[in-house]
C-alpha cells in the first residue's frame, strides 16, 4: 500500500491544470474525433428492444443541426434552454447542440410537475425549451416566456423536432466560448427554499475529463453505462462529458429499472465499465450474477450515496472486482475518488482527485488534524468548482471562508480525513435528503404535505434504510378534529406527488402531537433525524450513539 500511495501523490504532485483559454466542447471534442478517430458515441436501447447507434460524425452532424435550428430562431449565445428529455439520444443531440451554439442548456427530468418547471422557466430566464410531445402540456402558460419551443411528436404551441431539424443546416460554425463563459445551469436541491441554479462554466466541462481518467480509467475501447438520470450532474460525468473526451462509447438505455435486465444488457453490450448508485448495485448483486457473462466488465463504480460495505463485498465476490466509490456535488464535480490502482479503505470514499486540494476544516478555515471531523471543503480557485449559485449572490459568498492556506469552498458536506489522505463520509451539515442517488431538499416535500386541507404542520427528515440509503419520512401534526389512519397517509402521499416530482413524496409518514421546536419556535428536523438514526440502530441490534 505504501508504494502504491507514493505513486499517487507523486501524480498529485505533478499534476497541472491545462484548461485551455478557449473551449467549445462540441467543436473541440465532439467534431475533432468526428475528423481524426471516428468510432461509436453512442449505442441506445429500450424495454422494448429498439436499438440505435451513432458514431461520433453522425452525433457531429445531428448537433450542428440542432444548434442551426436553435440560431434561426433567434436563440444565441448565453441563452438558457431546458432539455427535458428521457435517456433517449435526443437527449445528447440537444446538450451537444446547444453547446455548439453557445447557448446554456439547463438539464430537467421528466418527473418534474408543472410548478417545478415553472419556477425553472421564471427563475432561470429560459428563452427555449425541448420536450416530448407528451410533456409539452406542462407548460402551458409559460409561452410568452418560452419564444422558443421545440417537441419530438405534435403538440400545440409547440414546432416539432423533425420539422425544425429537416429544415437546418449541418455546416453550423461553433461559437468561440472563453473558459469563464457560462456553459450549463443544473438545478439542485437546498434545505431551504426552493432547488438552486447551479451555474457551470466551459471551464468544468474541460475539467470533467480528469475523472474519467482517474476514477472510470476510459479509452476509446471502452463501453461505459452509467445507469444516472438525465437532469443531473452525474450524467455529465459519466454519460457525456467525460466518457467522450476520451472517445468512449456510452450505452443510454430507455426502460424501467429491473436488476435481470441490467445484468443481461452488460453482457449483450460488452459493457466494459458500469456505473450505479449503491441502492441499484444493492438489488442486482442479489440476482445470480454468475449466470451472465461479464467477462468484459473491468470497473464497476458508485457515486451520490454511501455504499453499503455488504454490497460491495458481494458484488467483488460475484465478478472479481470491486467498486470504486468517489464523491463529489453539482457544485464541484467530482472531487474525491478511488483513483485506478491504489488501494482502497473500507468505508471510505477515496483520496482526493488529481489537481484538487481538499481538505477537512473548521469554521475559521483551518485544517483540522487527521481523525477530526469536520467541513469538507474545496480549496480555490479550482476549474471543476461552479461559477456561482444562479441569481444569488448572498448563497455563493456564503459557501466561502477564507483561512491559512487560502480561500476554501465549504461543501456543506461533513467529513474525516485520515493520516493517509482517505477521506470519510459522516453526513451532511444541512438536511439534505439522499436517497437512491437523488437529492431531496426537506423544504420543498415539506410545502408539498401542507397543501393538503387535514394537515397542520410538518417537518420532513431522512430516515435510514438498508435498499434505499435513506428514505424521505414526514412527521405531520393533523388539524383538530381529523384522525389519522393509512388511508389519509395515502391521500397525503398522492398530495405530494400531485405538487412536486414523485421521487420526493414521503415514503413514510407517522402523525404526531406535536413537532420538537426551540425557543424560538423553529422545527427541529435535527432532533428528528437523530430520532429516526436511534431507531434504525435498535433495530439492527446495534447500540445507539450516546
């Protein structure tokens, strides 16, 4: 382990940042392999069993078409447009495209109701959006913000795709854009208020690479699956960004989550590198893996929630290899990582990333001695690290403080780091929600369950889970007179789902007196969490934490 560790801050010590002044990912990236070393981009499947594939010119092509499309009519450099697409190609054809044009893409899911991509449209001053034909109607109000409408399918109020791809050009010029400029605006969830603009620059896409060298090891040979959804910053990491840099091929499948199925497509597919949250590698690893050929499969890795060690175990006893864990936010990209070929530690989420100083501190910006807990924090300036929180000035100075060695981003995250340089996990600072691999902000389930009539008040925590890491659970103070049952935790569940994307409705729900408050009269989630955490130990036969 110790020649392996030398080995690795021997690179740490020789790394250099070479962002190049200018950069246009679509240009520089996507239309150079087109030229020099054409090969896959990108194979698609679905449930059903369709199949497409793109070579790198073809996915040039389609891009300069869209971003041609986008320029005639009237979109231009720094316009923001929402992509919401499904994991269907048109989903890189738009991203590619609009990078190509100079224009910001914001990535949403499907999931998203009409009040969510409402407060996206008015929040981030979008001028376009791109949909499926049966998720335009989710916009319906918002035309005079949107001049720019595109669909795949026939909506009202919407041009079709075809339409506006048959009538634009594939000799599309690419916008020269500097390293600062703005290239992709992310929406995150908060503990409070509503989900944050994150603003990335051209810079961070250059950056992206680094991790897919380190972490996911890829070349030109490789085919990589990362199983992420399209509206978060992993899929960049692990979809787009990164494995194109270096010419890999990523297979986008379109279907609902069914462990067998996954097993057989790394096998149809040769996939080579696989990429999942803990709470899907938890249900695959419980399906006979031995019966499926995974003889190509070198890498499996894990990112957005803490891997259950049980899981790891099995699945380095099901294929021979482990999973290399990293971590990393919207915000920072990917910061810590279990770099190929050095050891890794039990728990732990790895060392930090070529060209990153990260360090543990305290509120004054001071290191913190190995085996303290404290602020995980980024040190600046560094290109992986966002331009700032979209339109907030006051939350991006907040996430700074200045100490010793310099001006620190402070992730929010809490963390140790030991004598070695590995760095571990111990939870968030704020109320963050992670649960399988999406973030939940409290604030936003919490105005969801009061706009149903029986409720009175509401506090919505974290509460661990062995599938899941974590599930989103609402204690509920009913009004008078109303009675709790399973019934109107259903109605209350349906609620929350009506009003906000189903991935945040409270899996659990327990109706209570009265909700834990200061003297001031705030909710105290914390002592609810704490709540839950003695609980989920107890039964687990384990002793709660004094």
């Amino acid at each position: 382990m110790a020649d392996a560790l030398t080995s690795y801050r021997a690179v740490q010590q020789a790394f250099r940042w070479d962002v190049p002044d200018t950069f246009n990912f679509a240009a520089d990236v996507v239309d150079r392999i087109a030229r020099e070393a054409d090969g896959p981009a990108l194979i698609w499947t679905n449930a059903a069993g369709e199949e497409r594939t793109f070579t790198f010119s073809e996915m040039s092509r389609l891009a300069s078409r869209f971003a041609s499309a986008l320029h005639q009519r009237g979109l231009r450099k720094g316009d923001r447009i929402l992509v919401m697409m499904p994991r269907i190609p048109e989903w890189q054809i738009a991203i590619v495209g609009c990078l190509k044009l100079g224009a910001v893409p914001i990535p949403c899911i499907e999931m998203l109701t009409p009040k969510d991509i409402a407060y996206r449209v008015e929040n981030s001053g979008a001028r376009g959006a791109f949909v499926r034909a049966e998720h335009a109607g989710k916009f319906d109000g918002l035309e005079s913000m949107l001049p720019v409408r595109i669909c795949i399918g026939e909506a009202s109020s919407f041009e079709s795709y075809d339409n506006a791809m048959a009538a634009a050009s594939e000799d599309f010029a690419a916008s020269p854009m500097d390293k600062d400029d703005p290239a992709i605006l992310y929406y995150t969830s908060g503990s409070t208020g509503n989900p944050k603009g994150v603003l990335h620059a051209t810079r961070a896409l250059y950056a992206w690479r680094m991790s897919a060298r380190y972490w996911l090891g890829l070349s030109h040979d490789d085919v990589i699956w990362c199983t992420a959804d399209t509206g978060w910053s992993k899929a960049g990491t692990s979809i787009l960004f990164g494995p194109w840099s270096w010419g890999a091929c990523a297979l986008f499948y379109d279907g609902p989550f069914e462990p067998k199925q996954r097993l057989h497509l790394l096998e149809k597919y040769g996939v080579t590198v696989y990429c999942a949250p803990g709470t899907e590698l938890f249900r695959v690893v419980a399906e006979d893996v031995s019966a499926y050929n995974l003889g190509k499969l070198r890498r499996t890795v894990s990112a957005g929630e803490a891997l259950n060690t049980v899981v790891s175990d099995k699945w380095r006893e099901a294929t021979g290899r482990p999973i290399l864990e990293a971590y990393g936010q919207t915000e920072t990209l990917m910061t810590v990582l279990n770099i190929v070929d050095t050891p890794q530690k039990a728990g732990s989420m790895g060392l930090a990333a070529p060209g990153v100083e990260l360090g543990v501190i305290d509120g004054n910006g001071r290191r913190l001695p190995p085996g303290t807990e404290g602020d995980i924090a980024l040190l600046t300036p560094n290109p992986q690290l966002m331009l700032g929180y979209w339109r907030d000035e006051a939350r991006t100075r907040e996430s700074f403080v200045d100490g010793p060695d310099g001006r620190w981003f402070v992730t929010g995250d809490l963390g140790v780091c030991d004598e070695d340089g590995y760095f571990f996990y111990r939870g968030r600072r704020d109320d963050i929600i992670s649960s399988a691999g999406y973030r939940i902000g409290p604030s936003e389930v919490e105005n969801a369950v009061l706009e149903h009539p029986d409720v009175l008040e509401c506090a919505v925590v974290a509460s661990p889970d062995k599938e899941r890491g974590e599930i989103v659970k609402a204690f509920i103070v009913l009004r008078p007179g109303v009675a709790a049952s399973d019934a109107l935790a259903e109605s209350i569940q349906e609620c929350v789902k009506r009003s906000t994307a189903p991935y945040k409705y409270p899996r659990a729900i327990e109706f209570v007196g009265e909700l834990p408050k200061t003297a001031t009269g705030k909710t105290q989630r914390r002592a609810l969490r704490d709540l839950e955490q003695r609980r989920s130990q107890l039964s687990n036969g384990e002793q709660p934490a004094a």
